[in-house]
C-alpha cells in the first residue's frame, strides 16, 4: 500500500513537471532582443558566406562541389535573408532612424545593396547548376556576394542597430520582439534554429564544418 502512495506521489511530481518545464523553456526562447534577433541572423548569413567562400575556391581550382550545394545555399538567402531579415531591416528599422533624422546616407547604401545582393542571388540560382562555361562567372557572383555582405552586416551591427535602439521606445522593441518572433516562426523554410541546422549540413557537405581544423 506504501509503494503504491508513494509510486502516486512521485508520478503526481513528473506530471507536475512536464506540465511546468515547457512553457518556462520556450519563454526563455523567446527573449530575444529585436536587435540580437537580427544579429544572429547575420550569424546565419556569416556562415553562408562561407559555404560560398569556400564553394569560389574549389569553382576556381577546378575541384568537384557536391550536387545541390549551392542552390540550398541560394536559397536559404533568399527565403531567411533577403525575404525576411532584410524586409524586417526595410519595414522596422530604417524608417524610425529616418523619421530622426539619423543614419540617411548609410541607410540609402544599405537598401540599394539589399536590391543588389537579390540580383547576384538570382544570378547565382542560375548560374549553379553549372556547366564548365559557368564556373568562372559563378565563382565571381560569389566573390561579389561576399565581398559586399561582409562589410554591410558588420556596418548594421556595429553602427546602425545601435542605434536604431537608441531612437526606439522600449515599449516598440517590445512590439517589434513579439512581432519578429511570430514572424519567424511562420518562415517557409524553417525558423532560426532550424536554419542553423540547414547551414551546417551545407557545410558538413564542403567538409568546412569541424571547428578545431582552422585553429592555426
Ligand atoms: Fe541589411
Ligand atoms: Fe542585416
């Protein structure tokens, strides 16, 4: 009978903490500033440069690159990066820094390289299926991509998220959180995390992956 009650008692405890644990979890989850919401985009953004980076280099040395590798890449860009981040960049945060004042020059060269980089991507998606004749002009869309996407999200988290977040009200960050978050969870291709694990695959195919092997 003791067993029993007692058998009752600590099931009545796991219970208890199932129904507790995943809402606590997925409130952590949740709070993301705005801003390091975008920044770690740019960290999945970083990660798909050097899938290009390295995808250039073996374009170049005539070397194999695995089938498919490429397109994904292209259009992780597209669905993550240029239909998501960057229109939240267009919607949420240019237009208050604009409204102060603040930041035009530098916004007016950030949109005119969104519209670029949609170009190049277009130009890689058909260019990557490639034929011997399309190594050299994909090889540079590439390059080009890099070379641009670089200083652009280093330029946005060093100068214009900050202060972006100096002209908006902690009440519209809060707004903007909630907003992000919903937003990302209804992506076509996946949520943050689940961009994550695609990038990584794409690099786990280029054998660029494993950390510890560019530790000089
Ligand atoms: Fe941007
Ligand atoms: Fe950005």
């Amino acid at each position: 009978m003791d067993d029993r009650r007692e058998f009752l008692r600590q099931a009545g405890l796991g219970a208890a903490l199932l129904l507790l644990s995943p809402p606590a979890r997925a409130e952590e989850e949740d709070e993301v500033s705005p801003t390091e919401d975008l920044m770690r985009e740019h960290g999945v953004l970083r990660r798909i440069l050097l899938v290009y980076g390295e995808s250039a280099r073996r374009l170049d040395g005539n070397q194999p690159l695995p089938a498919g590798t490429l397109e994904r890449a292209a259009q992780l860009v597209r669905a993550f990066v240029e239909d998501y981040h960057e229109r939240d960049e267009e919607e949420f945060v240019f237009p208050p820094l604009r409204k102060a004042g603040k930041l035009g020059d530098l916004i007016a060269t950030l949109i005119a390289q969104h519209q670029a980089g949609r170009k190049l991507t277009a130009e890689i998606q058909k260019l990557a299926p490639q034929s011997a004749s399309s190594r050299k002009p994909l090889a540079h869309a590439l390059r080009q991509f890099i070379r641009m996407y670089e200083p652009h999200a280093a330029r946005e988290d060093t100068v214009l998220f900050p202060a972006f977040a100096g002209v908006v009200g902690k009440k519209e960050l809060a707004r903007l959180q909630e907003l992000f978050e919903k937003k990302e969870q209804a992506l076509p291709l996946g949520n943050f995390e689940k961009m994550v694990d695609e990038v990584a695959k794409l690099e786990q195919s280029l054998g660029i992956y494993e950390l510890a092997q560019f530790t000089p």
